[in-house]
C-alpha cells in the first residue's frame, strides 16, 4: 500500500500516468472516492500513461467509454448500477477477456464482481484542492 498526497487535479493526472505505467494488460483498477474526489482526472493521466491520445470524459450516463490504440483502457462508472448483476449484464466478463486495463469508478457498487486481484485507489477529499490517494495492489509509483 501507497499513500500519495496532490495538491491540484494536474497532480492526481501525473499520479495516474506514472500507475498506468506499470500495469499489465487485464489488470483492474477499482476506484473508491466521492463525488467530485478527482477519479476521472486519475483515468486521464492513466490514458496518458499508457500512451492514448483521447477525450477522457466520465461514462456516468453511458456506464462505459472505451479509449484505443497501442494499448487499451476501458472506462466504467458504476454510479448508477445497484449491484454486480447489472455489471454482468454489460458483459464484464467480456471486457476482462480482452486484456485491457479497466478503470472502474464507483466499485463500491459492484465489488461482487472482483476476484481479489484488482488494483486499489482510493481518493479522499482534503480540501477544495488537496487529495490523500491510497493505492493497494500495485508496486509503488
């Protein structure tokens, strides 16, 4: 486990760069976080860590966004699931075959759905500016 501190959302950006970094293709990222705590601002410098030049935007509405090229991330929000069935439903297991990274905001949600092996980020609130970002799961960043 890694505790990190961000003093602005460029900040919480390079912190998801350097961890995209180091992940392995399939691996799930489970975020943990509040409203407005900055984790959508984590998966855009995770695009940029693994070297994706895309509009990274929250998939609340659309529950996934999908962003290609050398390697691939897919997004997920769960906000507006109420449980791992309705995660199944949108075909998961699917996704998981495919040997993307997969972000996935809101895991609270649907943390049925994980085996055990996904990376952790949890994303506090400090004030108006400043994170605590814990990460468990992944060699330190």
């Amino acid at each position: 486990m890694a505790e990190y501190l961000t003093h602005n959302e460029r900040e919480t950006e390079e912190l998801g760069r350097r961890l995209a970094g180091t992940l392995p293709g399939g691996t799930v990222v489970a975020m943990y976080g509040d409203l407005g705590a900055g984790k959508t601002a984590f998966v855009r410098g995770m695009a940029r860590g693994m070297g994706l030049d895309c509009r990274v935007s929250s998939p609340t509405f659309t529950i996934v966004n999908e962003y290609l090229g050398e390697r691939e991330l897919i997004h997920f929000d769960m906000y507006r699931l109420s449980g791992a069935d309705e995660l199944f439903d949108i075909g998961w297991e699917d996704y998981l075959s495919r040997g993307a990274v997969c972000a996935v905001e809101w895991s609270e949600n649907v943390e049925d759905a994980f085996f055990g092996d996904e990376v952790r980020v949890t994303i506090e609130k400090l004030s108006d500016t400043d994170r605590k970002i814990t990460i468990e799961g992944a060699e330190a960043c």
